[in-house]
C-alpha cells in the first residue's frame, strides 16, 4: 500500500472514530451528565428562575443528598462566588487559569448578605469571566444567579440552586443551569466543550459543600454533646 493511500485510510479511520466517540458522547453520556444525580421528578420540575431564559437550547441539573438541615447547608450556598468563599470545586485548577479563587472552609459570615443585583463573579475583576447578578434570594429555599437582562426576561443564562428538606436531617441541594446559545457553533462548543468541564466543576462543587455541611453539623452536635 502506497503512503498516500495510507494515510487516507489512516484518515478515514480516524474520522470514523471520532464521528462514533461524538455520537456515543451525545447519546449516552451527555443524557447522564445532564442529570447526574437527579430524580425523575427533580430533572423536570420547575424551579425558581427558569422563566428568566426563554428558549434555552442548554439546561443541566444535577442534585446531591446531603446529611444535613436546609438552614445548615444554606450558608455554604450565599458565600458561593470569586472574591467570597470560592466554589467548593478544583481550586488549583480554577487557579491555574487565573480565577483566583479560595474555598472557604468554615463558613464566612460576612459574606452571607445578599441582596437582589448583587454581583457574584466567577473571575476576577477586569477579567473576560462572566459575572453573574442575585435575581432571587430565598434564605434557606433559593439561589438564583442570572446573566445580565434578568430583570426583563432577556437572560441568557440562570444558575439556580434549590433546598428541599427531606427531613429534618437530610436535604437535597438542586442545582439547575439554563443557557440560551446564539449561533450555531456556540451550540456546539457548549455541546461538546463546555458542558462536560461544567459537569466535572459542578460535581466536585456539590461535593465539597455535602463535606463541608456534613462536618460542620458533626462538629456542631459532638460540642453540644460535651
């Protein structure tokens, strides 16, 4: 076989695969990572905030049990943000790109004031890193973070993250993000690029805060105890 006609089968194999990797990507593991962790009911109900982006053409949630009261996970959730207590997720990494952020570990009183219009900023400041603005705050129920133009149902993207008290020990923590693309390739690059690093972020984030409110609340009972 002649190197060019090598390397032309070379190249049709290689477009095989990445068209059965793509396709095995959107029809398998996209749907998972999508709804990791959710219920049936959790991955269609309405939450807080869905109404702020009008055909949203990207939508993830993602949800954790957490062992622990709404109120004792709910601090952990109005600190979130760049400049406050971090993201709970891959500091080092969120670092190495310039983020500049710190996980808070324990919790940050001052930061637990938030108000509607206030910035939560996932980059620093005079950085190409979106800043998002509180559209709904609801002490111990809702987070809503929204892109610019929440106030007149022009956003393009939300990031709600929602409470229900299983128990009075026990809670799930929802977190939805919506996103509205505006050109074609845009859609893809959030298909195949984004979404996926947001997955693996948004994981490790719902992780860290389950460890942090689940040690919080074990430390909290073993000093009552004493």
């Amino acid at each position: 076989m002649g190197t060019k006609r090598l390397l032309r089968a070379v190249g049709r194999a290689l477009g095989l695969t990445s068209v059965a990797l793509a396709g095995a990507y959107l029809l398998v593991l996209r749907p998972w990572h999508r709804r990791w962790g959710t219920t049936d009911t959790e991955a269609t109900s309405t939450l807080p905030g869905d109404d702020f982006v009008e055909d949203a053409d990207v939508e993830s949630t993602r949800a954790i049990t957490i062992a622990a009261p709404a109120r004792a996970v709910w601090p952990w959730l109005v600190q979130l943000g760049q400049g406050r207590s971090g993201f709970y997720s891959y500091e080092r990494l969120e670092n190495f790109f310039g983020l500049q952020t710190h996980d808070a570990d324990p919790t940050q009183p001052s930061h637990h004031h938030l108000r509607v219009g206030d910035a939560i900023r996932l980059g620093p400041l005079g950085s190409n890193v979106p800043t998002f603005r509180v559209a709904v705050v609801d002490p111990g129920r809702s987070l809503v973070l929204s892109a610019p133009g929440w106030e007149t149902g022009a956003s393009t993207a939300t990031w709600t993250f929602a409470l229900h008290e299983l128990s009075p020990g026990s809670t799930r923590l929802v977190v939805r993000f919506r996103g509205r693309s505006t050109t074609l390739r845009e859609r893809l690059v959030n298909r195949l690029v984004v979404e996926p690093v947001q997955f693996a972020m948004e994981r490790k984030m719902l992780k860290g805060i389950r460890k942090r409110a689940e040690r919080a609340r074990a430390s909290a009972t073993e000093g009552r105890r004493r």
